[in-house]
C-alpha cells in the first residue's frame, strides 16, 4: 500500500508493503497519482545484493543494508539483527502510524508520521520488547532518506559565549557526523543540521531541515551510501547498558522535526517558526513580551535588598518590565563555592524577607522574577552534608567539579520531591511571575544507582517541570544553561524563552542570534543590551550596536541603572522604547535573513508583518567594509507592486545628520530626503547603502502606503 501525506507545500510519499519506506519528502506534486509511487523502485546495481534493496524507515542489516542500521540491540547475544515486516497502518488525516514486527525476534517497530499545516514533519520510532527475557538497547534512531542533489551540509558549532556558529561541508562520499555527550543539548552541537543543493543561501536553492527536540545526548549523521542515495539519521545517544526493556516495554526515540523549502533557508525557517507558534510556544499570557531587566551583571552576588529596590525604581524610569533578581537570594551564597541546593532565603541578607522588594517592584508597575538552579549541588552547602548519597555520581570515584558544582540525580525520589518542596514553597510564597532555570554545568559519570542515567535524568527534569507547569500556570520559566547549552523544541514544551548565550558582546551576538534563528523565532530568544564593556569579551562597543542587536529578540538589559550615567540610561531607555514600538511586529511577523554582497563583513536581517504591510530591517557592520562601498542592499518578502515608505529610525552617531550635519553628501540620496519605493524596486534594485564604520548598525522600517 502507498501513503501520502501533504499540504499546500510539501509532499511526503510512503510505501509500506512488505516494508515500509520514505520514498518522497520535497514539493508539493499536482497531479499525483498513487500507483506512481512505484516507479520509485531503483535499479539493481552490478555485484551487489541480487535484489532491489529497500531502504526502510529503520534500516536493517537483514535486508542487505550496509549503510548504519536504525536499530542495535540483542537478548543475551541474540535476535541481533531483525527485519521487520508492515503489519498494520493507521492513517487519519496527515497522521499515519505504520506498526511493523519481526516475530522471530519478537520485538515491534512503530514508526508515526505528522504533517502539520506549517510544513514540518514530526517523526517519531518506537520499540516495543514482545519477547519473554529483555532487550538490550544500543541505538535506536529516526532515518530519512534525502535525494542524491543534497550535496551540501549546515551545521551548528559552538563553546559556552559562542554558541550557534554555522559551518558547511560537502557530502559527497561517506558523511558527517555530529555526537554530543555532554548530558545536556550544548553548546558545542545544536541537535539540528540543514541539507541542500550546492550553494544553497537564504532566498535561493532547496533545502531539507532537521531538528531533533531532545536535551540530554544525541547522535546526528548525514551519509552517503555507495550507490549514491543519502539519508539523515537522528537518535537520542544511550550510554553502555542505558536501555533495557523488560517484556510489553516499549522505547520511544525523541521527535525528529523536518521540513522542505525550494526558496531557501529563509522559507525553511518560516516553516519552523510558524509549527513552533502554532503548536509548542506556549505564554500563559496574551500579551507583549515585557522588557527584562537582569540583575546579575549589575551586582552579582553582593544583594543589598534597598540598593536592589533602587535599582528598580531605575528600571522602571527606562522601561523596564520585568525585574529579574539572579543568583545569590539564598543560603550562604556569597559565591559560587558554596550555597546550590539550600533554597531558602538569605536572612542575612533579606531580613524583612523578599516582600519588600517585590512589593517595591510591583508598585513601579513590573512583573518579578527570580533566579533558581535546581539541578545543582555544592558541597559546601547544607544539603549535601545532610545528604552527601543525593548525587548523580558513581560510587567509588571522584568525580571532577564543573563550576565547583555537582548533579542532584533527579531520579532519586527523596531528590524530586524535595526539589518540588521547595520550588512549590518559593513560587507558592511569594508572588512570583518568572523564574530564570539555569544549569551550569555538564555531566560526568552520570550514575544512578550504578547505572547510567542521562535518559532518565533528563526525563526527570521534563516531569518536573510539567508538574511545576501544572501547578502554577501563570508562572513564565526560561532555559538557560550557562547560556545557550540547553536549547531544543523539547525543552521549549515547557519553558518560554531561551537564553541564548551568557556573552552580551553584540558583535558576537550578532552570529549567535542569526544562528538560532534558523530554528527559533525572536520572541524565545533572550536578548539583552549589556554594559559598554563586555564582562565576557571586555571588548567596548557602540550602543548603537548594542541597542539594536538586542531589539530583534526578547529584549532585556543586563546592568545596574543606579551607577550608569544619564547619557547612558537615556540611550537605554530610547533603544527599549523603540523595541516596544516594533515588538508587535519582531514578535508576529516573518523573520528574513538577507543575502548581503559584502557577507564577510556585514549582515542584514528584519521581519515582514504577515500582511506584508510593514516591516524593519537591521543593517549591522561588523568589520570594515571590503570595498569602498558596500553595495545595495535587496529586501525581500515585499509586494512587489505595492509602495512603502522608508524611515531611518536609527543610526550612528557620525552618520546621524541631525548630529553631523556635513555628512548629508556621503549619504546615498534616499537616506536624505523623503523616499517612497515599490517592493519590486526594493527586492530587485534595492537601497545603496550608506559607508558604515565597524561594529556599527543602522535601523530602517517600511510601511505601505
């Protein structure tokens, strides 16, 4: 029998008899007819297996795959190599489930697919253990074949301060592989790769997407067979012995996003963020997403409840939101030595406890926040010299601290239901509309109980905060993990925004943010205006720069408002003001990367109201110009037969003629009088852009006339 799953975008084509397989994912086909999917049956190749080899949704060694199989396992040594067969399909609407078994091993494959209107596909395996003695788990993977014409590979690379950092190779022989083993989604390998025809860009070329939604280990290759056929294979990677299923038991992979575009990484994304809009974001709230103020890089941890309660009043004077209180609030944390995992209060430092202060912050019109790391443990705390058996540890060896910090192992009930003690107590006490949920470390040896736990250390974490969720709905969490090392759609079911990195340097900043937003939309991706200097990189740059890299994300600022100079709370507060002015749009619209002529030493993007009515791009500078001037720069996502008004509404200072009036004539001409263009004028001529000095940007809006 043949399936198809479609919409209006995409079309996905399965054949399930005897086996099932994955024989189309690309562009929508107009004039399908079923029986057609036959004639994707290839050709037998010269002194090779004498059959037509399927290549199945799990592919198996007993079929004459020699490619990776989707499942490695055994019973004692055997039932190693099964072959399963298609024994029941259940199609509703664009959701098919195709249930396979191999009864000479006794153990059932279940492979779901679902098409959602965005144009991602959700896939998910699972193995159900039909056997009498257990089965032993080595790997169990989602594979998707790819055409032969994806010949070119985007990744993601980064360390803590640079995360999302693009990379490309070519995949022409064997493949790529990316392992991450760090206990959490990391830094170092986003769980997410792109695929597509050679020289793919933003608005141009066909590209397949993939994102696994999973924050412990995993596993990502894409290869290339011999014959030529390429395929993508994403897992959840299990430690030595991690997964053992008892009879009726069944292991299910993480979800494996997809999705097509033939107009580029731009549309790809476009996919990506509407499936996420539509079926994962969740605020408890309808309404704009407040502006942060962060106290972290203000103080510290010397907290002085008075000092803090100035502060606020500050924040609110610049446009302040939200007033986030960071690490420091409880036991004896004075450092980062000692303190994780005693959470109640600091009397010492809070004697009229934390009312005051909240109460301060409420009266000025903000929401409160509050930090928490409750994954972590010090030694030099209370807890642990009560319950030094609590960590995530093997027994018998030292285990190397990570930010002198440890692992609670969360399967460990007394560990759980102390942390939902005491979390319950923090949110149910006080009034409270935000916790930041950080994780500062990864993990090494994670030993429960002698065996190794980062499935079921994750999938702890996950039950926690659904019952936290559950328990206090209006409550907003963020993930963050020494910034960006724990970002992936699973953890974004129950959280509502991402830190996206612990440096604040814009320029830096600049690449991570563009890089995540291949897969996330603005409105999750935390983005803060630090101090001048960088705490992180100690580089010294503009606000201008600062200012308008953080607008095009959840906007925050990192700073304490009581010691910075009015100049600078006044640039401040216009870069927050100009951020409200445009959230509505940065936070509803379509998010567009531009391909720019001078790449390597500029970068534009902006976001296009669905309407197509409006829309702000950001010019940013990076480094000095390669040529003397830098071209012109082409919008895209316009009516081409439509007119829109431009409006510079921010530059720097020395282009800025209401400040240097004797650079109107180094200006292109549209930036000095009242310009009106069409949208073909402007995606296919564009604006000729002004010469701009490093670590500079420039804001322009359109709006339809």
């Amino acid at each position: 029998m043949n399936y198809r799953l479609n919409n209006n975008r995409i079309d996905i084509l399965l054949r399930t008899t005897p086996y099932a397989e994955l024989c189309y994912f690309g562009k929508r086909l107009h004039h399908f007819q079923p029986e057609n999917v036959e004639m994707c049956m290839s050709a037998v190749p010269n002194s090779r297996i004498d059959v037509n080899v399927p290549f199945t949704l799990c592919p198996e060694e007993g079929l004459g795959n020699f490619s990776t199989p989707g499942l490695e396992g055994h019973r004692n040594g055997k039932d190693w190599s099964p072959v399963f067969k298609t024994k029941e399909v259940i199609e509703n609407d664009n959701n098919i489930t195709i249930i396979s078994e191999d009864e000479i091993v006794n153990l059932r494959l279940t492979c779901q697919f679902i098409l959602d209107n965005s144009g991602v596909l959700q896939c998910k395996n699972s193995l159900t253990n039909l056997g009498e003695q257990p089965y032993q788990v080595n790997r169990l993977s989602i594979t998707i074949p790819i055409p032969e014409r994806a010949q070119e590979l985007m990744a993601f690379h980064g360390r803590w301060i640079k995360e999302f950092y693009p990379h490309r190779t070519k995949i022409e022989h064997c493949g790529y592989l990316q392992e991450n083993r760090r206990g959490r989604t990391s830094h170092e390998y986003f769980p997410g790769m792109i695929v597509g025809t050679n020289g793919f860009k933003e608005q141009t070329g066909e590209v397949w997407g993939f994102h696994l939604g999973w924050s412990g280990n995993h596993r990502i290759q894409v290869a290339v067979k011999s014959n030529g056929k390429r395929f993508i294979q994403a897992e959840a990677l299990y430690l030595a012995g991690e997964i053992s299923l008892a009879k009726g038991e069944t292991l299910d992979t993480p979800w494996l996003y997809s999705t097509y575009s033939d107009e580029g990484l731009n549309k790809m994304s476009h996919h990506f963020h509407q499936y996420l809009r539509n079926n994962i974001i969740n605020f408890p709230q309808n309404k704009a997403r407040p502006v942060h103020l962060n106290t972290w890089e203000g103080i510290f941890f010397d907290h002085n409840p008075d000092y803090i309660m100035k502060m606020a009043t500050k924040a609110a004077q610049i446009g302040v939101e939200r007033f986030i209180i960071d690490d420091g609030w409880f036991g004896k944390r004075d450092d980062d030595y000692q303190g994780l995992g005693d959470w109640y209060l600091d009397e010492r430092k809070y004697p009229n406890g934390l009312e005051p202060v909240i109460k301060h912050v409420k009266d000025l019109g903000m929401e409160f926040g509050i930090w928490v790391e409750p994954e972590m443990i010090n030694k030099n705390s209370d807890l642990y010299r009560a319950h030094p058996d609590w960590l995530l540890e093997l027994s018998g060896y030292q285990q190397p601290e990570g930010r002198h910090q440890y692992l609670l192992d969360l399967q460990n009930p007394d560990v759980f239901d102390y942390l939902l003690e005491r979390l319950t107590w923090l949110l149910g006490s006080y009034d409270i509309d935000y916790i930041k949920w950080d994780m500062n470390r990864e993990i090494v040896q994670p030993g429960h109980n002698g065996n190794p736990a980062i499935v079921g250390q994750t999938k702890a974490l996950y039950r926690l905060l659904d019952i936290l969720r559950k328990k206090f709905p209006n409550v907003e969490i963020e993930s963050c993990s020494s910034g960006g090392g724990r970002i992936d759609y699973e953890i974004l079911k129950r959280t509502q925004r991402f830190w996206a990195s612990d440096s604040n340097d814009a320029l830096d900043r600049q690449t991570i943010q563009r890089g995540m937003s291949y897969f996330f939309p603005p409105e999750v991706m935390g983005a803060h205006i630090g101090g001048a200097l960088c705490h992180t990189t100690f580089r010294e740059l503009d606000m201008n720069l600062r200012g308008l890299t953080a607008l095009f994300g959840h906007m925050g600022v990192e700073l304490d408002p009581v010691k910075e100079s009015e100049k600078e709370q006044q640039a401040f507060s216009h870069y927050i003001n100009l951020h409200k002015k445009l959230r509505h749009l940065l936070h509803n619209g379509k998010s567009y990367r531009l391909d720019v002529d001078d790449s390597l030493a500029m970068q534009s993007y902006g976001v296009v109201s669905e309407d197509q009515t409006e829309a702000a791009f950001i010019i940013a500078q990076l480094i000095l110009p390669t040529y003397a001037l830098s071209g012109n720069l082409r919008l895209t996502g316009l009516l081409a037969d439509k007119f829109y008004r431009i409006e510079i509404l921010d530059m720097p200072d020395n282009i800025d003629p209401k400040i240097n009036g004797h650079v109107m004539k180094a200006l292109p001409r549209w930036m000095t009088v009242q310009t009106t263009l069409s949208g073909e004028w402007l995606m296919n001529i564009g604006l000729p852009l002004p010469v701009l000095d490093p670590a500079t940007a420039m804001l322009i809006s359109l709006r339809k006339e």
